[in-house]
C-alpha cells in the first residue's frame, strides 16, 4: 500500500508543476479537466490516484505527453547521426539492424 501512495505523491507533484508552469490556478484546471478544485488538490496531493481519463484531460489541457506526468522528465537520446545512417541502408540491410535492435530493446527491458 505505501507504493502506490509513494506512486501517487509523485505523479501529484508532476501535475502540479506542469499546471503551475503553465500558469493555471488550480480553480481554473480543475474547470478544464472538468474536475471539482478539491479533487485537483488531492491529486496533486497524491491522497488519491489518477484514472486514465483524467490523464487524457490533463494532457491534452497541457498539451504535454503522458510519459512526462508518468514518468518525469527523461534525458532524451540524440539519434539523428544514427537515422541518417539508417535511413542510406537497403531495406534488406534495415530489416535487419531493426530486428537486431528490437531484440536488444527486449533485453534491456527484461534487466529492469
């Protein structure tokens, strides 16, 4: 039980800060999200959790994606050498560097 309030504190405070950097009171996003204010506070609080619905309110009233509310901010991966390469390769060649880094995805994700 004290996970998932932990889980809840965090993406409360995600909320918060993604509200407050777009400049909305909580009176106004609760009007948006089409919650009550006080079921805003409690979210942001993390006394209570987020149903996927309000999720998609909240990122489309944001207009932000909902790994960041998930998740956090996350370092990003400067790919664009690699595309360029990947994109001069025969398909054939592609296809099988594709299934290659699929497999090493899986695996990493499996070590988790």
């Amino acid at each position: 039980m004290q996970e998932r309030k932990e889980i809840n504190v965090e993406i409360g405070l995600r909320i918060k800060n993604a509200r407050e950097r777009a400049g909305l009171t909580q009176e106004r996003f609760s009007e948006l999200i089409e919650l009550g204010p006080k079921s805003v506070s409690a979210l942001e609080r993390g006394t209570v959790g987020i149903s996927l619905t309000t999720l998609k309110r909240i990122c489309s009233v944001l207009s932000i994606p909902s790994d960041q509310i998930l998740f956090g901010e996350m370092e990003k991966n400067d790919v664009s050498d690699l595309s360029i390469r990947l994109e001069q390769l025969p398909p054939e060649q592609y296809q099988i560097v594709r299934e290659i880094v699929l497999k090493l995805l899986e695996a990493f994700a499996l070590q988790k």
